[in-house]
C-alpha cells in the first residue's frame, strides 16, 4: 500500500500542485479547491475526474484543481462557491452542515456503528434527501460523497477513556458540530484553520487533533505528537460540491457528466481511503508511535446522550436520526 501512494505522490508531484488542462481547444477553465494534500487520494481523483469530464465533455471544460488550501481554508472555500470565483470544492459534512444543519448528522461523534454502516448512509434515500434539502437552501449542487475515513485522537498520552481527554486543549476543525465531541469527552475544543494545525501541535498552542489516520500521514501530525489513540469517534464524510454559478449554466447532459465522474471519483477515493487506513496502524508503529485501542464503550456512553441534543450541534430530527439508526440492520 505504501508503494502505491509513493507511486501517487510522484504523480501528484509531477503535477506541479495545480493539474493544469491546459488545452487550446477547452472553451471554459474552471476551479477546484480543497484543503488537501496533493499525495491523498481526493486530490489525485479530483485531477482525475478533471481529466475524465475534459475528455467526456470534448475538451469544453479545463479544470484546474488547487490543492492544500492554496486558494482559502474551508470556510473561505465555502463561502466562494456561490460567488463563482471557486467553481467546485470538496468540504466536509460538517461545514455543509453550517448552511443545513441535517446534513451534518453524519458528524456526529459515534453516529455510526462502523464502516458498513457508514456505506449503507451513502448510498440510502435518507443522505440523498438531506443533499436535496442543502441544495434547495444553499442553491449549491453537492454531487458526491467519499469516504474520509475514521476520525481518531492523537495526544502526547494514552487515551483510554472519556477521563483521560478530561480538560485536554482538542484542536477541531473550524465548524460547529465537532465541538460535540470535545463536549462528550470534557475536552476543551479549539478550533484551528486546517493548514495550521501541525504548527500548533509543534508549539504546544493546543494538546491534541483528531482526524483520520491517511489525514495524520499525510499532514505529518505524528511528528509532533506521541500517541495515536485510535478512538474512531466519527466516521467522517466529505461531500463534492459544484457553485449554483457553474451548475446553472450546465445543460443537462453536462450536469449528468460531472455528476457521473465525481461519483466515480468518490467511489475510487472512499476505496483508498478504506484500504489505507486498515493498514496505518502497524505503519506508524514501526516509525516509533504508541497505538492505543481505547474502551470504545465508554465513550459511546458519555457520545449517545448528545446525539439529539440541540445545545450540544444536532440539527436534525428524531426521525432523521432513527433512520440512520436503522440502518444497515437485519430488515432495514
């Protein structure tokens, strides 16, 4: 697996970190921002749905893809796609979920059982009908949904249980519902810009991040940090979204080409993902770091009494939260 992502980085290198279409032929350049690194499978699908919708299209649409927060963090992202000045992104359910709080149900900690459970989310009427409902609010096209992987805790200590993040300064991402977490635990969340986090790490600013561990890698958080806790609190999602400026002036046929390739893309990236992270453990062992598998009950326990409290970020109902539930299940 690791020979397979040098072989990807080496390709992302190639790129340059902005893929160019560069095309005489192509009649419209457009912009795909992320906050990714150019050696993660969503950046090299993003340059590779590019690449297909240019083909599919007959080179009408060059898009260039902007990786690692180069054109803005992801509010700013979000913030440019009605504009049009951003044509295309990926975010986070989370940060979809500041326009349309439902959506950002998948966020929640320990909404999911596990990784199936997950995958029978993303493909339910229950997540197409919560993207229908962002899309009416926001006018913004979300066309896709890839697989992020398993948010785990990363410290400077062993975290066994809720008690041991007690009091603990948690770095998270820049959008409401992540502090859900950080509630259940009695962690002290902070919210830090994505490209900052390992220089807050580094200085001590905060004790502690939480993403998945391909995310962890990639950023070289365990660098700066002793122990990978694997605590798996949120089965996390990322959504591809296209600003209502480009959909609307797509025809019909358009729309179901980019629609149809950044599915794919999804498909191929949640698949990296998956394979990944199953293996990472062992990898960063062998690079000096302390796995920990902590009591996952005990922190479902102190998770589940949040899950539809509006105080705490839940932003969707009963009934949306025990279709979720449900699903998955025998009979479901």
């Amino acid at each position: 697996m690791q020979a397979k992502y040098a072989g990807m980085a080496v390709f992302a290198v190639g790129l340059a970190v902005v893929w160019n279409a560069g095309t005489a032929d192509a009649q419209q350049r457009l912009k795909f921002a992320h906050v990714y690194e150019t050696n993660e499978p969503y950046h090299t699908e993003a340059v590779w749905a590019a690449q297909e919708i240019q083909k599919r299209t007959n080179n009408k649409f060059a898009i260039d893809v902007h990786p690692a927060s180069a054109l803005g963090n992801e509010q700013q992202i979000n913030q440019a796609l009605p504009l049009g000045t951003i044509d295309m992104i990926y975010t986070g359910a989370a940060f979809a979920g500041a326009s349309h709080p439902p959506i950002a149900i998948s966020n929640a900690p320990y909404m999911f059982r596990d990784f199936n459970h997950w995958k029978a989310y993303s493909t339910s009427d229950l997540f197409k009908e919560l993207a229908d409902g962002y899309d009416q609010k926001t006018k913004n096209k979300i066309v896709a949904l890839t697989y992020y992987g398993a948010r785990h805790t990363t410290a400077n200590k062993a975290i066994n249980t809720p008690a041991d993040m007690r009091g603990m300064k948690l770095r998270v991402p820049q959008a409401p519902l992540y502090l859900m977490y950080a509630k259940a635990v009695g962690a002290n969340a902070t919210p830090i810009a994505f490209a900052e986090v390992y220089l807050a790490l580094q200085n001590k600013t905060v004790d502690g991040q939480e993403n998945p561990l391909p995310t962890i890698q990639a950023k070289k958080f365990y660098e700066v940090q002793t122990h990978i806790n694997l605590t798996s609190h949120i089965f996390e999602s990322l959504v591809t979204v296209i600003g209502p400026p480009l959909w609307n002036r797509l025809n019909a046929a358009e729309k179901e080409t980019f629609s149809a390739v950044f599915r794919e893309a999804a498909g191929r990236a949640t698949d990296a993902i998956r394979a990944s992270e199953q293996q990472l453990p062992e990898w960063f062992k062998s690079q000096g770091k302390t796995v920990v598998t902590p009591n996952a009950a005990a922190f479902i326990e102190a998770a589940k009494p949040l899950h539809n409290d509006a105080s705490a970020g839940a932003g969707w109902t009963k009934a949306q939260y025990d279709r979720l539930q449900a699903l998955g299940k025998s009979g479901s």
